[in-house]
C-alpha cells in the first residue's frame, strides 16, 4: 500500500507540472499538487522513505 500511495503522489505532482506550465488549467492543477503533498506527507509519517 505504501509504494502505491508513493507512486500515486509521484504521479499527481508530474500531472501538476505538465498542466500547471502547458494548460493553465487553474484550480484543478492546485488542488492535484496539493493532494500529492498530503500523500507524501502521510508516507513521511508513518515511516516510510520517499525515496
């Protein structure tokens, strides 16, 4: 569960920056990278490596 929590903030933080400089898709893209913030923080706390 751990190495999908990982992939999918990795994921949501790749699809922020391609919408984020190429659509200027506005709320959307905001609310995406702060969703795979959330995620990498609660991998953080319970004690798993980011890398």
């Amino acid at each position: 569960m751990g190495n999908l929590l990982y992939v999918v903030a990795v994921l949501l933080i790749i699809g922020w920056a391609v919408g984020f400089f190429a659509f200027h898709a506005g709320w959307l893209i905001h609310a995406l990278l702060v969703i795979a913030v959330i995620a990498i923080l609660l991998r953080l706390i319970s004690g798993g490596k980011v890398a």
